[in-house]
C-alpha cells in the first residue's frame, strides 16, 4: 500500500474508534452513585473492579496485541477488538450480578487494547512522512475527546438514561464502526519480522498486570500492604524474567534493548508524565463539580467539555511546531504541571469561569505535546513495528493515567473531605509533572530532531529489525 493511501474517510473511521474505546476508561466514573444503588448489589470491592478491570486489561494487553496486529494484520485485529468490545458491552448491559458485569468490562478491555494499537499503526503506514505529524495530532486528539466524551456519556446516562443504557449504546456505536472500518479502510502490509512470542507474552502481560493491579489499588489497601508490595514485586520478577527470556531468545516479541534510546525513554516517560497529570484533574474535577460545586452528573459532563477545546487549539499549534520537539513537549508538559498548580487553588467559592481557565491551560499543554510524544514512541521501533510501537507508547500512557488516580486518591484519603484534600492533591501532582517535565526536555536532547530525522532514522533501524 503506498505511503500516500491515507484519505480523510479513513483518518476518521479510525479516530472515532480510538475515541470510543478511550471514552470507556472514564464514562463509568460517573456512574459509580448508580451502580452502587441498582438492583445488583454490588459491593464497594465490586464497583471498584467494575471501574478498574477494563483499565488493567486494555493496558496489560497493549504491547502483545500491538505485535500481534503486525505479525497477522492490523485491520483484521482492529476488526477483532471492535468485536471483542461490543460482545463485552453486550454482557455489561444484559449484567444479572456484578461478576457478569466486572467481566463484561475486562472484555471490552481486550477489545480496546486490540483497536487502540492498531489504529495509530495503520495510520503511520498509510501517512506519507509530511503528514504523519498531522496524523499524530488527529489521533492524540482523539484520545483526548475520548476521555471528555466519557465524562459526558457517563453523565447523561447517569442522570436521564441509567447504567444499562451506555453499555447497550456502545453496541450499535461499534457496529457501525466496524462497517465503516471494512469499507474504508485498506489492508496494510504484515511483518513477517514480527513474533508472537507466547511465552514473552505471558511473562510482559502479567507483569504488567500485577504493577496495575497494585498501583490501582494502592489507594484501599495502601501503598506498603502486603497484598500491594506482593503485587509490585511479582510484577517486578516477571517483567524481569521478560527482559532475561527475550535477550535470550531468537525471536522475541521486543528486543528491550530499544530502551537504550534516549528519546524513546523520553517520550515514554513525558507521555505518562502527562497522562499522570490529566487523570490525577479527571478523578478531583468530576467529584470536584458534583460534591463541592453541587452540578447534576449531566451538567458535570458538559462542564469537562472545554478541555477538548484547549486540546484541539493547541493541536494545531502542535502539527504547526512539529520540528521542533523538544520545545513543544517542555512546554505542553509544562503547562500541564502549572495548570495543576493554578487548579489547586480552587474552593467551594471559586467561579466556574475562574477554575475553567485553568483546565484551558492543563488540556492546552496535553495539545500541544502529546502528538509529539506519540511520534517519539512510535518512530523509535523499525517501521515493521509500528503496532508494537503504539502499544509501547500507551501502555505508557495508561500505566501513567493509573498513577496520577492512585497517588491523587492516596493524598484525598488522607484529609477530611474532598474539599481539604484536593489542593495537597492537584499541588502534589503538578510538582511532580514539572520535575518529571525537566527529566524528558534532559533526556530528548539532541536524540530528538524533528519528524524527518526520526523518519530516516526508524528506516535505518528497519534494515536491522
């Protein structure tokens, strides 16, 4: 398929399919009052696993499913994971106890670890080089309006329609999808070069899914229990037993060696940083808006809608700037951090108007570096790979989402109320981006000089892969 293949048709079948499976994290956040109170039961344990397997799932997946797209075909594993999505949703929606409904929600996981991959992969092999930072800002883009949809969706469904009624809407929504998909989409060309590696897949995935596990529950159980530290450490041993088998083996699912990049450990680590700042605002704003602010779920919803605003605007700047990376990430991840610092500050008195300005600011900065920071990821693995590169880079994306809940949701159990707790939460967490901020414009240096030398360089790389 050649580089130019990719029409605008195309672009946005695969955006709205990331956008949905993005919107999935977050929509069942303001749900949790409902759900708590329907005819299920469930216990807190249960809600929390409801809200939880879909993101321990969707991210342990990623890196395997990445590759297994490249190996065996990135539409056929975009068209799977919109299957698998919809057949979990379908359980969610039809739920009789919550088990059903907990594995309802990890199914549709799997499923979105299969789409997200994949779309960013297809589009990097149908951009031309010129387009691809255009491509990148369309996709991050995507991945923000999902989040903020979610909210949205959640909040109607939670107010007029009831719980049921978002997972049975995702149905037809990822019908329609998947017959956009088979109609628009071309098939792109499979790597030969890229191994499913079962036993490196077992090892990296349930690695990952005990470090999930034990950063997402951190907050109830504390973070020096011995369920978490049991967690942390048996992630640890089997990403290590990873790292050990694939230096080892002849064809592994990565080589981890890639890590010896400078800009690909920068982009990894500036992409959760800024994911870490973004979740840590949607887990405060959300409970902010309703419990102190006194907003319906509805109106809650609609309130979050400026941040695709400021991410939209500052997509352009983003794709405007794009060879100049360095600079763009410093300042995007920036202003993240003091955006959050300026949001801590709010109160029960604050003026929307007032605590709008500083989502602007947050939501400008995810803008204008995030596209760069996916580049970064994706283009530091040979071309062949692009599938696993994606699913490098979100999991990053993720594994950082997961932190900033964790650590915010630690701090705020700390205080009296929310209202005590959210400024040392937000403060916290700004700091945090900003140090972490320094670290990534540290190590993107001159590893990092624009679209065009990360082109040739990844077709350099594609002769050793």
């Amino acid at each position: 398929m050649p580089a130019h293949a990719l029409k605008r048709p195309v672009l946005l079948a695969l955006c709205a399919c990331v956008l949905v499976a993005q919107s999935m994290v977050a929509a069942v956040n303001l749900l949790i009052p409902e759900l708590s109170s329907s005819s299920l039961h469930p216990s807190h344990t249960e809600i929390l696993w409801t809200v939880d397997a879909y993101v321990i799932v969707f991210a342990g997946l990623l890196i395997p499913a990445g590759a297994l797209g490249d190996r065996y075909g990135r539409k056929g594993a975009l068209l799977a994971g919109l299957a698998l999505f919809a057949a979990g949703a379908a359980t969610s929606a039809l739920a009789t106890g919550p088990a059903v409904l907990i594995a309802g929600r990890g199914l549709s996981g799997a499923g979105a670890a299969l789409i997200t991959p994949s779309t960013l992969s297809i589009l990097m092999q149908l951009s031309a080089p010129e387009q691809r930072a255009r491509t990148m800002g369309a996709w991050t883009l995507a991945i923000g309006v999902g989040g903020a949809a979610g909210n949205l969706g959640g909040g109607l469904a939670g107010q007029f329609l009831g719980w049921r009624a978002l997972f049975a809407a995702m149905v037809p929504l990822t019908a329609a999808l998947a017959t956009s998909v088979a109609l628009t989409t071309p098939r792109t060309e499979r790597s030969a070069r890229s191994n499913p590696d079962p036993l490196g897949t077992l090892l990296l995935t349930a690695g990952l899914v005990a470090v999930l596990f034990g950063i997402i529950e951190s907050p109830a159980y504390g973070w020096t229990s011995a369920r978490i530290l049991g967690a942390f450490t048996a992630g640890a041993l089997l990403i290590s037993a990873f790292t050990l088998h694939a230096l080892r083996s002849p064809a592994p699912l990565f080589d981890p060696r890639v890590f010896g990049s400078p800009r690909l450990r920068a982009a990894s680590l500036g992409t959760a940083t800024a994911f870490f700042g973004l979740f840590a605002l949607f887990f405060v704003n959300s409970q902010y808006l309703q419990g102190v602010k006194g907003y319906g779920a509805a109106v809650t919803g609609v309130a979050i809608m400026p941040l695709v605003v400021g991410m939209a605007g500052a997509q352009k700047l983003a794709t405007r700037w794009a060879g100049r990376p360095r600079a763009v990430i410093g300042s995007g991840l920036a202003l993240i951090g003091l955006g959050l610092l300026g949001a801590s500050t709010a109160d029960a008195t604050t003026p929307y108007a007032e605590f709008v300005v500083w989502l602007l600011v947050i939501s400008s900065g995810a803008g204008l570096c995030m596209p760069a920071l996916t580049y970064g990821v994706v283009t530091s693995l040979p071309a062949h790979q692009a599938g696993l590169g994606s699913g490098l880079g979100t999991t990053a994306r993720e594994t950082g989402a997961a932190l900033g809940v964790a650590v915010t949701g630690t701090i705020l159990s700390a205080h009296a109320d929310l209202l005590h707790g959210m400024g040392p939460a937000l403060r916290t967490v700004g700091v945090v981006v900003l140090v972490a901020t320094v670290l990534v414009i540290a190590g993107y240096g001159e590893d990092a000089r624009g679209p065009r030398f990360a082109e040739s360089r990844s077709r350099a790389h594609a002769g050793l892969g």
